[in-house]
C-alpha cells in the first residue's frame, strides 16, 4: 500500500506508468473471492496431477515471478485475508490432498464396482495375501537357519522389492484402478497459485488498481489449473457419437 498526492491509501503496486490501460484488471472486478478457492476444493487428485505435471513444463512456473513476490509484499493484509480464505476452503496441502484423493475415489466408484461384480477384487486380495505369505516364506528359514544378519537384510530387501513388482503386476493383469502419482511439493505450488489468483480478488473486490501484468501473473496458475481441470472433465464425458 502506498499513498496518493492526496494522502488517500492506495493497493496493489506501484509504477510509473500513466496510461489507464495498464491500470485496467486482467480479471472481471466483483467476483467473490471465494469462488476461486470453492473451485479448487472441487478437484480431484487426477485433476492436481495434471495440473502439476502442465505447471512444470510452463516456463513461467521455473521459479516465483518478482511481480507477484512484490504484489504479496506490496498487500500483506489482503494477503492475510487470501490466505485465511484459502485455509478455510482448502486446509493445507495435506489436507487439500486428502480431499482430492477423497474426491477421486469417489469418481472411480462406479469402476471398483464393476471389477467387484466381476470378482476383480476378490481375486487380487487373494493373490496378494498368497504373495505375502510367499515372500516371508525366504525371510522365516532365514531366521531358522541363523544366517548371518547381512544376508538377512538382503533377504528382506529383495521380498520388499519382489512385491512392489508383482503386486504392480496383479493390479495391472486385473485391470484395477489406482491413484495417479502427485507429488505434495508440486500440489504447495498449485496451492500458492490458489492464493495468488485469491489475493487478486481480494484487491479488486477493493477496488484497488493492480497494473495488467501484475494482474495476468497474479491470475495465471490458476486459469492453466481450471484449464487442465476443464479438458479433463471433457475427456472423461468422451467424443459426440
């Protein structure tokens, strides 16, 4: 915040341009900036996989914009109330990852009910409970017959590594669905674009003057987010037949 000539309080970043239309908001003014976060409470883990896997092919998600570490200087109270907003939709990433996850598995509900009609879960609980006997079966005559610890340790190592493969091997060969990988670093970075997007809100529903560019960086991750979000959905729906 910084003054005008008057000594009336005025938000958002400072330049030294005069021309309106740097003045002008890349967002519509009057939304609510709760939407934002409302919104991104409603994705699914596969929509934040996604979205993180589109944000680091993105040249401008390197490394944090100078325009938007000053625009969080420049407004620590709106930030404040961003971040509260945020906090209150989203929890914190953890929290934000439990939702999504929640979320996901109820899309693949109708999936996992198929594969339970057609016995697919009955069989994979079997093949993986036999896999577990299986690989301790090596470390229990280990330990019958005093091998030395080394080997032991080999032992387990090896049945630990023999059963991420095979039990990978069941869930492909019975078709099950699984949980898209996502990293919870990568989903903070999609958070912070949440609060970023949230802050501009905050500041226009203010009605304070935040210059274009400033304003297209603050909205930026947001609007790649919901369009990686919206392409999925439509893929899901299928083509028109």
């Amino acid at each position: 915040m910084y003054q005008l000539k008057d000594g009336s309080p005025r938000y958002g970043i400072r330049t030294d341009h005069h021309d309106q239309a740097l003045q002008q908001d890349a967002l519509p003014r009057g939304g609510s900036p709760e939407t934002i976060a409302r919104e991104a409470s409603l994705l699914g883990l596969h929509h934040l996989a996604a979205g993180a896997e589109h944000r680091l092919n993105q040249s401008w998600a390197d490394g944090d914009d100078a325009l938007l570490a000053s625009l969080r200087n420049e407004n620590p109270l709106e930030l404040a109330v961003a971040e509260k907003i945020v906090n209150e939709k989203l929890g914190s990433t953890k929290q934000w990852l439990h939702k999504a996850r929640t979320i996901y598995s109820r899309r693949l509900a109708p999936v996992a009910a198929r594969r339970q009609t057609a016995g697919m879960l009955a069989k994979a609980m079997f093949l993986r409970l036999f896999l577990i006997v299986l690989l301790i079966g090596p470390a229990v005559l280990a330990v019958s017959f005093n091998v030395p610890l080394l080997v032991l340790v080999l032992i387990g190592v090896a049945s630990i590594l023999t059963a991420m493969y095979l039990g990978g091997v069941v869930t492909e060969w019975l078709r099950l669905p699984v949980h898209p990988p996502v990293r919870a670093g990568w989903v903070k970075e999609l958070r912070q674009d949440v609060v970023d997007a949230t802050l501009l809100a905050v500041l226009q529903n203010k009605r304070a003057a935040v210059d274009r560019q400033t304003a297209a960086a603050a909205g930026r991750g947001w609007k790649h987010l919901s369009f990686v979000a919206g392409q999925l959905d439509r893929m899901d729906q299928g083509p028109t037949l």
